[in-house]
C-alpha cells in the first residue's frame, strides 16, 4: 500500500517498514515512510474535496456518514480480524473497540446539524440595535495522529468529529498499528464511492512523518498518545500556530469506600487495570481503599486476577504487550515498588515473560514509587490503603495526570466523584463515561486539553463566527465621532443605573 498519493509520487520509490504481530512476528503488512513532500501532496487534495464536503450540507453529509457504519457493520468481521492480528490484542476487544466507534460515528452524524447550526443570540443592552448570530464553519482539513494501543477507536474516532463537522482528514496512524489506520480509511471511501478521491486520506511512517503532518498546513491537529510525544507535537504546530487537540496519557485512581460493593468494585477494578494488558491511557492503575474494607477487597480482587487468562485464545483475557520497551517500563516499575517496601500479593517480577506479562497486583506501595506517581501502560494494579475517603482523594488528586477516577461507595459517589480532578468520573464502575459519546472525552494537566466526543467534540472541528446586523439608529452612535458632552452624561447615568446598582 503507498497510501493516496499520484501515480508520480508513488512510483518515485520511498523507504518501507514493515508490520508485524507483537505475540507472533508474523508479517501483517509492509508500508511506506511518507516524506514531507508526500504529506503535503496528500492534505492538498484532502483540502481540494473538502470543498465539496463542506457544500453538501448537514444532511448530506450525515447521509454518507451513516453509509459508513452501515459498510463498517457489513465488514466487521474483517476489520476484528485485521486489528487481533496487528496488536494481538483478544478479538472481543478490538470487537468492543469498533462498537464504540460505530457508536460515536452515528452520533456525530445525527448531531453535528444540532450543535454546529447558524442561531441568533441577544445583543445585550449596549447594542440593542444590532441583530447577533453565531454559526460554527469547517477548519477545512484536519490531521489526526492516533496511537498502537487503540487502533480501531482513535482514527474512526477523531474521523467521525472531524468529518461530521464538515472538514477534510487526514490520517497518521502509529507506526505499530498502520493497518487497521489504513483501513479505517479507506473504508470511507468504499462505503462512498461518490465522495472525491483524497477526502479523507492516510500518511505513514514514524515521528518525522507525524512532524511533516503539523507542518503541512492542516487546520488542526488531533493527537493521541504519550505526554513526551503530545509535548513534541504541540512545538511542531507552534511554528504555524496550528491549533491541538492533545488527548494524553493518564495515571487514573479510583476510590473504594467503606460502604462500597466490594464485589462490584472488585470486578470493575480489575476489568478497568488489566483489560488489553493495562495499554489504555483510560485505565485504573491506582486504588485507595479505606482501611475498614482493605482485606475484605483485597481478597475478592485477588480471586479474580488469578482467574485471568493471558494469551491469544478466542477467549483470553487479555494478550500480549505491544511495544518492546514498554516491558521494561513495568520491569522498572515493579522493581521499584519492592524494594521501597510495596508488597507483591499476586504476582511479580517472575511475572514479565515477553511478549507477555502476567497479571501483578501490587499492595501498599509508597506513594513516591515510579510505580505511583508515572503511567506504567501494563497489567499492574497498585493498591493502597487509606484511613478515610478524604485522604484518598488527597491521594488520588497528587498527580500530574488528570484524565479519568472512578469512585465506589453506596451513599457517597457523587460527593466523592466531584473533589476528584480529572476529565470525566464514573461513579461504582470504571471509564463508562469514554463510551457515552454526547459526553466529552480530554483531560486536565498533563493528560492534556481538548475534548472529543459530545457538543464540545463537533466544536473542536470548527471555527466560530459570529456575524452582526444594524437593523435600526438609536440618535447619537457610540460608535462615531466627534464625541459629545450630552452623550457622555447620558452613558454615566445609564452605567450607574445599570451596574452599580445591587442585584438581588
């Protein structure tokens, strides 16, 4: 695959990587190392069609988009296959990954003519005579930089926004997970034939390729990844001011009251920490349980990890790391967490056999351990015991990172959740926020700024505009000159009148 490029630019042979699996080194599929020049070929035609995108209208684009998750539901099995065999992650969760996918796209269909509509709003009393009207139009082409971890969700994710609000895309998938980027692609086009070539595009290749995409001219940019990289990319659109959104990683906590569900939230915490081997910047990778229930779950969490099953059956749990060199950042970690005096109450070191780790749960851990204060990325749960719900959210809210919480208590959830900072809460489950797609989807601090999903994800992909009309003179314009003495009394008592005044 050469990507949409000319014949010309295709044929003028460019360096290829290949793709393998990460359980087996099976070859998934061999692609080209876009060059600069080949980047800007493609956002220039993505930027060409998006003029006809843009001039269908709200219903004709929503027309095509629902084609789209119709043609994606007719090839689902195809699409779960491509993406098990690319990250050897467990078909059921590249299954779950293109539900959401297919969910958000429908929504940002069926919504985006809501949100994005022309409207009037008041002028206000100072410019009463003017008629006010605010309407949201396309950036015009869009870049969209998606990680290995979630190759199905991240593209189709920022595509559906992107696309719904009107704009043209232009895709940059990881390196480690280009095929199924590829095909979140082209499947656009398949499903609209009729849509110009070029509409919505691909690029590939590693950072420099990535870095060539913020140089390109896009409109914005939408990343997904690693806080390092978001950081990287943000310096590379500095140099044209190109707008980010950054979705980074996250470090997330959750909190198990005294008057908890230990049954419920043992089963969510170890969904939430060991689902695709911990490789989800939405995951639970800390716990602080109030000291009155501590054995009680860590006994049934306990139960439940052991039962985990690892590997690339139909049916395992969960599969292999993708990234080599993440295995020695849980290696790091985990040593780390021994030897200042954390306990190991399942599993270990003896636990890493790449390209696998086995599930490790990790109890009473200092809080200055690598292992609770950076992002591990792997199947390591870290739990502490607290006194009381204040300090484990004292605890919890020490952290650079802000994208997700989850709290579990009968009585209190809600009081809980909102001392947490974070993007979203979830109050006795975990992340089911991220699946809700009216909701928005970003976090704080170094997770990051911007949001998709929801109202705020249709706007991330538009621009503003707001426009004013003089429908009629009201004598003496403030807004000429020469200024007059009359109009300047006039104004000091109107201010004073309307301002100082106290408001009940």
């Amino acid at each position: 695959m050469t990507g949409q490029l000319s014949k010309e630019t295709a044929a003028a042979t460019t360096p290829t990587f290949d793709l393998t699996n990460p359980a087996t080194g099976e070859l998934v599929g061999t692609y080209p190392v876009h060059t600069a020049e080949d980047v800007a070929e493609v956002v220039a035609r993505s930027r060409e069609a998006a003029r006809w995108w843009a001039g269908l209208g709200s219903a004709e684009r929503r027309r095509r988009l629902i084609a789209w998750t119709r043609w994606l539901a007719e090839h689902s099995d195809e699409m779960c296959e491509l993406g098990f065999q690319e990250t050897g992650k467990p078909r059921g969760d590249v299954q779950f990954e293109l539900v959401a996918s297919l969910e958000d796209i429908k929504w940002a269909a069926k919504n985006a003519e809501r949100v994005l509509k022309p409207r009037r709003v008041g002028p206000g009393a100072a410019m009463m005579n003017f008629a006010a009207r605010l309407e949201y139009l396309p950036l015009g082409v869009a870049g969209i930089i998606t990680p290995w971890n979630f190759p199905l969700y991240t593209p189709f994710c920022g595509m559906a926004y992107a696309l719904a609000a009107g704009n043209g895309v232009v895709v940059k998938p990881s390196e480690l997970s280009t095929a199924t980027g590829v095909y979140a692609v082209e499947s656009f086009a398949r499903a609209n034939p009729d849509a110009p070539d070029g509409l919505v595009g691909w690029v590939s290749g590693f950072g420099e390729t990535g870095a060539a995409l913020c140089r390109s001219g896009v409109d914005k940019i939408a990343f997904t990844g690693s806080v390092p990289t978001g950081r990287r990319v943000m310096a590379a659109c500095a140099d044209n001011l190109v707008p980010v959104l950054l979705e980074l990683g996250g470090k997330d906590a959750a909190v198990v009251a005294a008057d908890a569900d230990l049954d419920a939230a043992a089963d969510a915490v170890v969904w939430g920490g060991y689902w695709h081997a911990g490789q989800a910047c939405v995951g639970v990778e800390r716990v602080y349980v109030v000291e009155a229930v501590r054995d009680a779950f860590l006994r049934r969490v306990r139960e439940r990890v052991e039962k985990l099953t690892v590997g690339l059956d139909e049916l395992s749990d969960y599969g292999p790391m993708t990234m080599p060199g993440q295995i020695e950042i849980v290696r790091r970690h985990v040593t780390d967490a021994l030897e200042r005096g954390g306990t190991a109450l399942v599993g270990g070191l003896e636990s890493i056999k790449p390209p696998y780790i086995y599930p490790i749960v990790l109890v009473d851990v200092p809080e200055e351990s690598s292992a609770v204060r950076e992002e591990t990325f792997g199947p390591v749960l870290v739990i502490n015991t607290v006194p009381d719900t204040d300090e484990a959210v004292r605890r919890a809210n020490a952290t650079n990172f802000g994208l997700a919480s989850s709290v579990f208590s009968a009585a209190h959830g809600p009081e809980i959740a909102a001392k947490l900072r974070a993007g979203g809460t979830t109050i006795n489950s975990v992340m089911t926020f991220v699946g809700i797609p009216s909701l928005p989807f970003g976090g704080v601090g170094d997770s990051g700024f911007g949001r998709f999903h929801g109202d705020d994800g249709l706007r991330e992909f538009s621009r503003p505009k707001a426009t004013t009309r003089k429908r009629f003179s009201i004598g003496k314009e403030m807004q000429a000159f020469p200024r007059t003495r009359e109009q300047f009394t006039t104004v000091r008592r109107v201010l004073k009148l309307r301002f100082a005044r106290r408001w009940n």
